[in-house]
C-alpha cells in the first residue's frame, strides 16, 4: 500500500463521514490538546490533491476521528495506486478471483492460463489479458482489493463506489426504473414457470437476462428464476459481462428463453424508433423484450413518418391488426437522470405473439406495489395466450386497449389510464350518500350582527403580538413533538393542532402521564396557533396537549382582547412572524361585545365546513355509487315533483 493515494473524497469514505467534515479536520489540527497536523498533500496527474494512503491511516489511527471502526481493514481498498484504470482492475478482478494465489505471485503466462479456463470462447476476458501489459502497482492493488474485500461481489462494489468509477461521472438511472422493470421481469419469470408446470416439462421456468446496461443489470440481482446474462459482443458489453461475472450472474453456455432489457435514452426520435423496431425483428418466439424511453416515443400520441413507424414495428404483418406488445406502461419523471423532467415509458413485447389488445397503464402518479405489478404482468402474460381471454385475477394497475386504435395514431397509453375498478359493495356508497344527505339536510342556522353607528376615532391603535408577550399580558408556550404511534381511539387526552381545526387525535392518559408529562397542556380560553400558515383556534375546554410547531398564547389578566378575537385576527393575518402581527386596540365598552360576536362567528364557520365537507363526501359517493351501478337517482329532492293533476 506504499504507493496507494488518497482523495478527500476517498477519506472521507474511509472514516465514514462527508467530505467537508475531512476539510474542517484539515483546518483543525488540534485534537484532544495535541497538535496533530493533517497528511501533506501532492498534485496528482489530473491536478486534483492526493495523499499517501499509510499516513492517512496512521493520522486516524493517533486521532482516533472517524465513524469507521475498521478503516485499517478497508484502507486497502480505498487507496489507489497512480496509474491504476477501472477496466485493467476488473479484468484483474475476475482473475483474482479464480486464483489460488495473489496476482502479484502469478507469471503473466499464468494469468492467461486462467483467462482461457473462465472464458475459452473469447466473450468477456480472455482478449483483454492477453493484450495487456499490467503494471505491477495495479497488480499489487488489486490483491489488496480482493483481500480487503468479503468476496468478489463486495470488491467490486468497492470498485464501483470508489474514485476509479466516480471519474467516470456516469449518471445512470434511478433506482425508481430498476424496481419496475424487475417487477414486469418477475411477471414473465412467473408466467414461464406456470407455463412449464402446465406442460409438465421438466423444466425450471428459469429464464436468461439479457442487458446491455450496468444499472439495469441489477435486475438480475432482485429477481429470482433469472440462470444468467447474456448479449451480443462489442467493448461495453464485454465490460458488463465481467461485472456479471463478478456477482455470480453470468452463464454463457445457457439456452433458454431470454428477457431482453433495453433503454433508448439519449437518443434522436429516429433512432429510437429504428431500435424499437430491430428489437422487434430480433425476437424469437417465447423470448421477451423490455425497452424503457422516453414516454413521448413509447406512450405518447405521434404524427406523421414516426407515427408510421411506429405503427409498422408494432404490427405482425403488414395489414395485421395485431403484434407482440403485451403491455405498456407510462412512468414518472426523473427516472433517467440526465433529464430529471423526462417522463419515461415502458414496453414489454413477446416474440411470435399476435395480441390485438395490449394493456396499458399511466404509472406517473400512482405508487407502484412490486408483486402487485408482476403478477398483473404474469396474468396478462397468461390470458394472451387464448384469445379474447381476460385475466384469471382482477388485475390492480393496467386495462386493456384496442391495438387498431395505437395503430391509427392515437396514445398507446393515454393520460390517467388506469384498471378498471370493481364495485366494492352494494351498500358502501349508498350509507355514505344517506349520512353526508343527512347533514346537509338540516339547515343551517342564522347567523346576524346588528351594527349601528359610532364617532370615528382620529387614531386607530394597534399593538403587535410580540410586545403584548414582553408586557405579560399574553404569555406564550411551545408545543410538544407527539409520536402519532401512542393515538388510541378510546383515549382521554386531545391532542390539538391549530392547522387541523383542533383536535386530530387522542392519547391514553396514562400514556399522557408517563410518557408526556413535560408536555404544556392547554387551559380554556387558550389560542392555540400556528404561524406558517398564521392559523389559529381557541380550546374552550382546556386539557388538550398540543402538538408542535404550534404554540398556546394565554392571556394574563386584564388582557384588552378577547381569545376568539385574538384567534380571529391571527387567521387574517399575512405575515409568517408571529411578533410582527398587529393585535388591534379595542374600545374597552366593545371588547366584551366583539368577543361574543367572534365566539358565535367561529361557531357558525364550523357549521359551514361540516356542511361543506359532508356536500364533498355526498357528491363523491353519489357518482361513484351510479358509475358503479349500486344505486339510482329516484328524484330530486330539490325540485318537488309535478303533480299529475287533480
């Protein structure tokens, strides 16, 4: 390791902390009254400031800083020699990793020996080991890699989370794209293995992962039934081949149906539409094919030659109405992180299959199940099989689409497309339409003031908050943070929160006691408020806990503002700073009077959200219930009905 060198970056990985605590490590060379002074820095060959490994680890080991207990264990593979590349030290990798010895103890006709016994066909290894000259640094490095390392899957997770790959600067895909298209993979898994248990074929269902993309291939990693990876030949696949190699993922004498996963990002639309259709053409039958893309090209409506295009790839034939696009899915944003604004779209396309209604499903504003997903995909896997056949199981996410209305140009999936719900039962929506009609049934009641003149005051006095609070007259408290886990629905204590109207839940009171005894409780006639937004509500009982980031203003006696006044000028308040709100100054003879009107006021708007909230509930269950066919409108009740004469 005496040649190994060191980043911020690679320290601050070493010690388990973030980068700018090593900068405010540096800066402070004083630990526990000693004055121990941060490792010299060199220029490295890119410009970038490295440091010797062995001093980076002896200064950890004299201060003592870090959250790595182990970071003499790791520190070999963290630091990396000059000259070191990614591509030599995972082609060294897969050879370390079939070696009975340490690299560096190995003759270069040994290391080909072993390159010909993993890879006699030339598919991944063998090539680049007999054309290269490896340094012995690089060597040395990746002993030290392998031995620092829990096997060879861990070695190159260091690998690829270290610097070598960080220069790189390869963005990728969100994990968000990976976990959908392992749910769809799981589907077809599924859907092969009832396939061979309906056949009674000896076979395992087991399927080949084929993928020409690093991120993607973590596919392989989450669902199981997959044997292997396999793909055409070029540089990058080779390099995708020896990190399958690496996690255990690789098999290239299996023959058995592929899965094929493919991106189209970063593409023109042209190219894109020209890949989709040689994926197509390269189908076999019974193989599978998933190609993630922008949403535009695979969900959207087209015109013109790419609608055409796109059109011919997705027929079987020529004039046929049908083709092998099992499903489409439309995706949320920000899946591809080169353009986090990009929507992206899913295809899965089955070879030899000839389905005239594919199903399709908008999943840009839906939280997605995994096994939810799958096994929709496994059950229109299965139903496309027999014709004008649907799903054994109600399915949750996609329906099903006419393929001649894609083919005219039309979305292939259109916004908002989602299952088709059944109804759920016959009296649910029913009972809510009967309680909400019962509360807004009952009319509301009258709500006056009755105002006469008064002599204009030549001033209008005004207080802010903040120096009533100074003078005493109001006091304020801070509210509790309250874990919403201790809500019980029998419980004594309310819980109170201003932005909710009151109270939102309740609490046990021995929960209360033991649990939150340090918690302010309210008394009647405190304001309960909040400041973002500048909401406030009166508790007329008292007793309640109140859940921060409210606070409780209790007014002292002789306060010149009644508490629903109070509340009713922080509602119409606009600023977010509590002390800046004008609290106006009230005639003495009216202070009484304006609180009594405020008091009757807030009643009165509570009665109004009842109403409007039962109307909310009535109008929602009243569609619902009749799209859903459970119920039927009789007559209005608004309008008498005409009599039939007399």
């Amino acid at each position: 390791m005496s040649d190994a060198m060191m980043s911020m970056q690679d320290i601050a990985d070493l010690a388990g902390v973030s980068r700018p605590a090593v900068s405010q490590w540096r800066r402070r060379t004083t630990v526990r009254g000693r004055e121990i002074p941060f490792p010299e820095g060199t220029e490295g060959p890119d410009g970038r400031e490295l440091f010797h490994a062995e001093a980076v680890v002896e200064w950890l080991r004299r201060t003592g800083r870090g959250n790595n207990a182990e970071f003499v264990e790791d520190a070999p593979a963290a630091g990396i020699p000059t000259g070191v590349s990614i591509d030599h030290a995972l082609v060294l990798l897969c050879l370390r990793d079939n070696a009975e010895d340490d690299l560096s103890n190995l003759g270069e006709s040994m290391l080909v020996e072993i390159a010909a016994s993993l890879d006699p066909a030339d598919r991944f290894l063998l090539s680049e080991v007999i054309d290269t000259e490896f340094a012995a640094a690089t060597l040395d490095y990746v002993d030290d890699l392998y031995a620092a390392s829990f096997g060879a899957a861990d070695a190159l997770d260091r690998l690829e989370t270290g610097r070598l790959s960080r220069s790189q600067e390869r963005r990728g895909f969100d994990p968000g794209l990976v976990d959908v298209i392992a749910s769809v993979v799981e589907g077809v898994v599924a859907d092969g293995e009832s396939a061979s248990d309906e056949l009674g074929s000896s076979a395992t269902g087991e399927l080949v992962l084929e993928c020409e993309d690093v991120d993607l291939l973590a596919v392989a990693e989450t669902v199981e039934g997959l044997a292997s990876h396999v793909t055409t030949d070029s540089p990058h696949i080779r390099d995708l081949r020896r990190r399958a190699l690496l996690r255990g993922w690789l098999a290239l004498d299996a023959e058995r149906p592929t899965v094929s996963v493919v991106a189209v990002y970063g593409l023109e639309s042209a190219e894109v539409l020209e890949r989709l259709d040689r994926v197509i053409l390269d189908l076999n039958p019974n193989e599978y094919a998933i190609v993630a893309g922008p949403a535009d090209l695979l969900c959207g409506r087209l015109d013109g030659t790419a609608e055409q295009r796109r059109s011919e790839s997705l027929r079987s034939s020529r004039s046929a109405n049908h083709g092998p696009l099992v499903c489409a899915l439309r995706l949320p944003r920000g899946l591809w992180k080169h353009a986090p604004r990009q929507s992206s779209g899913l295809w899965l396309l089955k070879g030899g299959a000839t389905l005239d209604h594919p199903w399709v499903a908008d999943l840009s504003e839906v939280p997605v199940d995994r096994s939810d997903l799958s096994t929709d995909v496994a059950g229109v896997l299965a139903a496309g099989t027999v014709p004008n056949e649907l799903p054994a199981r109600a399915v949750r996410y996609v329906r099903s689409r006419d393929l001649r209305s894609i083919l005219g140009g039309e979305a292939v999936v259109p916004p908002g497309t989602r299952a088709v719900s059944f109804a759920t039962g016959r009296q649910d929506f029913i009972d809510d339409v009967r309680a909400a009609s019962i509360e807004t049934a009952e009319a509301t009641e009258v709500f006056d003031i009755y105002v006469t003149d008064r002599p204009a005051s030549l001033v209008v006095g005004s207080t802010s908050l903040g120096t009533m609070i100074e003078g005493g007259t109001v006091t304020r408290h801070s509210g509790s943070r309250i874990d919403e886990s201790l809500a019980e629905d029998t419980g004594a204590v309310p819980v109170v929160d201003a932005r909710g109207g009151g109270e939102v839940f309740r609490v046990d009171a021995f929960v209360a006691e033991s649990s939150l005894r340090r918690s302010m409780r309210t008394r009647p006639g405190d304001v309960v408020f909040c400041s973002n937004p500048p909401t406030a509500w009166v508790d007329d009982r008292g007793g309640a806990l109140v859940v921060s980031p409210n606070k409780i203003l209790r007014r002292a006696g002789g306060a010149p503002i009644g508490p629903h006044t109070l509340a009713a000028v922080i509602n119409d308040a606009q600023s977010k700073e509590y002390a800046n709100w004008q609290i106006p100054r009230i005639p003495a003879d009216q202070v009484d009077a304006v609180e009594d009107a405020m008091r009757r006021l807030a009643g009165y708007r509570q009665q109004l959200q009842v109403k409007e909230r039962a109307a909310k509930t009535l109008g929602h269950s009243l569609l619902s219930g009749v799209a859903a066919g459970t119920m039927e409108l009789m007559g209005s009740s608004l309008e008498p009905q005409p009599s039939q004469g007399r």
